[in-house]
C-alpha cells in the first residue's frame, strides 16, 4: 500500500511512503478476516463496509477471504465520507449499500487510522442509511494520535510514529499521612 502513511480514506496525506509490503498486507488481511470469523458468532448478518478508496478493495479482499475460508458471501458497501466530513462539504453522496444495515453487524474497513475523523464521517453516513446493532472497525494501519475517542477492533499493523515533540510526564507514587 503506497501512500498510507499520510493518513486513510481523505485524511490529509503528509508523506508517501510504503509501509506495508505485500506479504505483510496478505498476513494483515488474513489475520483480520481471521478475528472476524471469531469476533461474529453469525457472519449472516455481518456487513462489511469500505470507505471510499481504498477501504473499498481492502473490503474485497476480506470479502474474498471470508468466502475461501467459510463458504460464505458477506455483502460488501462502499461508504463516502465527503458529505459527512466536518472541514469539507460535498453535496453528492456516492455510497452504496446492497442490503439493509438495520439489525445488521457492521465493520467499517479502511486502510488507515489516523486522527479518526474520517470514521466519525463514515459512522454518521451509516447510520442516515439505517440503524446497525453493531458497528466495528477493522484498520490495515493504526498509527495512533487520535483528535477523537475512536479505536479499530481489527488492525492489521500498528504504525504509531511521533508527528510532534511531545512532553512525556512519569506518574511519581505519593504517600498520604
């Protein structure tokens, strides 16, 4: 996966850099389709819903996955998240859902996770489609510093790299009289 390392599905991209070679995405893919089929007692009613671009093939390839290893075929979405996004607004709503979500498992797949908004964008456009029992998210890379309370249940790779110097503080054990 070229270009990830910037952020995933529109988040702002700093560099271009592979940071996850083919044989390591095919472990990725293979590990998190793994969880999946553990995590749902019932894949029937499982969705996976890819953001627009890449999360979209990454969903495939789970998709794919699922259907060699249990004989099943999981619908797949494509979510865009440009209409629902809080810096930029698009009128034209792309997404597509084959089936009715309501009651259903939802995973979110996109290829990374970077400071969550582009997840919350994906979570409201879901939830204008219909009101899931669960939703997941399944990530490629994690790398970490987050603006908002958000955290994927399938990683494939932690990536987690410093962008700005922080100040680190130890805990020191107090004693109370």
């Amino acid at each position: 996966v070229l270009g990830v390392f910037g952020g995933g599905g529109g988040e702002e991209r700093m560099k271009t850099k592979e940071v996850v070679d083919d044989i390591t995405m095919n472990r990725a893919i293979t590990r998190i389709t793994y969880e999946i089929i553990e995590r749902n007692k019932d894949l029937n009613q499982v969705v996976l819903a890819g953001i627009k671009t890449r999360g979209v093939h990454l969903a495939h390839r789970i998709q794919k996955r699922l259907a060699q290893l249990e004989n099943i075929d999981i619908p797949v979405a494509e979510v865009d998240t440009k209409p629902f996004r809080d810096d930029i607004k698009v009128e034209e709503d792309t997404t597509v859902i084959p089936v009715d979500i309501t009651d259903r498992q939802v995973i979110l797949i996109d290829d990374v996770l970077y400071t969550g908004r582009t997840i919350r964008a994906a979570i409201d456009n879901l939830v204008s489609h219909g009101r899931p029992s669960r939703v997941g998210l399944a990530v490629l890379v994690d790398r970490g510093h987050r603006e908002l309370p958000i955290r994927a249940d399938y990683v494939g790779k932690n990536n987690q790299h410093q962008t700005h110097p922080t100040h680190q503080t130890h805990p020191t054990h107090q004693t109370h009289p």
